[in-house]
C-alpha cells in the first residue's frame, strides 16, 4: 500500500459519519474514531482496551457475542 493509499484510509477512518472500532482477537477496542466517542459518550482514550461488549446493556450481550463469533 502506498503511502498516498495509507492517508486516504486515515482520512476516511477519522472524519467517517459511522462509529468504527477496531478489535483484538479477544474482542477488546484497540482502536476507535471520533466517531466512537459521539454515539458512545467515552472520551476515546478510555474506549481503548475496554470490551467491546462492555457497551452494550447486559441483555444484549449475548446477541453481540453471537455476532461477534
């Protein structure tokens, strides 16, 4: 990837309308947008590591693990 292709990508990733999270194999938020922050009501440091089930009410959890999965 060129890094003309590599600013595009961050570009888009940091000024998208839609929440992006990016995530570890174990489902915890290595990294989120701007974004994020706005519909999530986390400053976007403390989104970082937290499980990204974790945001969900507890009721829903199992449908995003199975989403997740």
């Amino acid at each position: 990837m060129s890094s003309a292709e590599r600013d595009l990508l961050a570009k888009l990733y940091a000024n998208s309308q839609e929440t992006v999270f990016i995530l570890d194999p174990k489902y915890a938020i290595l990294v989120a947008n701007p974004r994020a922050e706005e519909d999530t009501s986390y400053p976007v440091d403390e989104l970082i590591g937290k499980p990204f089930q974790a945001l969900f009410l507890e009721d829903e959890a199992p449908a995003i693990q199975t989403l997740l999965e």
